[in-house]
C-alpha cells in the first residue's frame, strides 16, 4: 500500500462511556470458549456495570518480557514471556437493590463477571456480539473509605483464575 499521511485527529475511536457491559454470575457455569446468550438472560445472571466506581474495573494483562544477555554482545535482547492476566480490587457502590453489585458480589467465592465492550450498554445481549468471560474467586466485602461527600462504597478483592479470549456469543 502507498504511503499515506494521516489526518491530523488520527483514526475514529469508540468512546468507552456507554459502551461497556459487566454481568456478574456466581459459580463457574458460563463456557469461556462459548458462553451462551441463554445463561444471561437467566435468573442468576445480572448485570452490573454501573455499580462500578471509577477505578473499580480494573482489568490488565501485563505480559513479561524475559532479557537475553549475550556475552560481548552491544545489545540486550528481550522475548515475550507469560501473560499475567488480572482484575483489581472491586470497588463498587453500596446499594440495597436486589441486581446492585453490592448485593450479588455480596457472598464473595468463585464469580465470573462476562465483559463486553464497544457495544452501547442499552443494547440488549445477541448471539455473535464479541465478550470475554472472566472467571474470578471474590474476597468478602471491606466497607470502602468514607470521604464525606460521595457515596458509601464497598472494595473486594479479586483474584484472577482465567481470563478468556474473545469469543461470540451462541445460542
């Protein structure tokens, strides 16, 4: 391809207000090869993406890189290592409603939270929209800090078991 200069505002990008999705489920019943559009629609599956603080989602996957010293060598070389998949503590908003984070995380133990980005939030789950199961072991609620102005929060902490690649949703 010919060399084309960009424009000066780059590429279009997806705004990630409205656009993120987070269903929280309890146990290990989701597929992460092929999670099924049926379980979320089910009783025991929520959604709880607003009850997230700012900073309350935090889902990275650093990956090391190992150095490859040579002797005599003008160079350090590095390779690509494992991937160490993990979610951040919870923070969420505390809340009595019965779908509210602080409600279904409540229990703590084995949790998968399925994600799904660049899709508006108000847009209902379809077979073929891309998600990520995550399956989780959830610490119990700590009460979160108190600042005199917000709201009264709840942090939890979050241990990764795996992380799944993204995969579309089936029937």
């Amino acid at each position: 391809m010919a060399d084309v200069a960009e424009t000066q505002n780059g590429p279009s990008a997806i705004d990630q207000t409205g656009n993120l999705t987070i269903w929280a489920i309890a146990g290990r019943t989701i597929s992460q090869s092929a999670p099924s559009i049926a379980l979320i629609g089910g009783t025991s599956c929520f959604r709880v993406t607003y009850s997230f603080t700012t900073g309350g989602w935090v889902l990275t996957a650093p990956q090391e890189k190992p150095t490859d010293e040579r002797l005599t060598a003008l160079q350090i070389r590095e390779s690509l290592g494992r991937i160490t998949p993990t979610l951040a503590d919870l923070g969420y908003v505390d809340s009595s409603d019965s779908g509210s984070a602080a409600v279904v995380l409540a229990a703590g133990g084995l949790f998968q939270f399925i994600e799904r980005r660049n899709v508006p939030q108000t847009t209902l789950a379809v077979v073929a929209q891309k998600v990520r199961v995550i399956n989780v072991n959830l610490g119990p609620q700590a009460s979160g800090p108190t600042d005199g102005t917000g709201k009264f929060t709840y942090t939890q902490a979050a241990a990764m078991d795996s992380l799944g690649s993204l995969v579309a949703f089936v029937a």
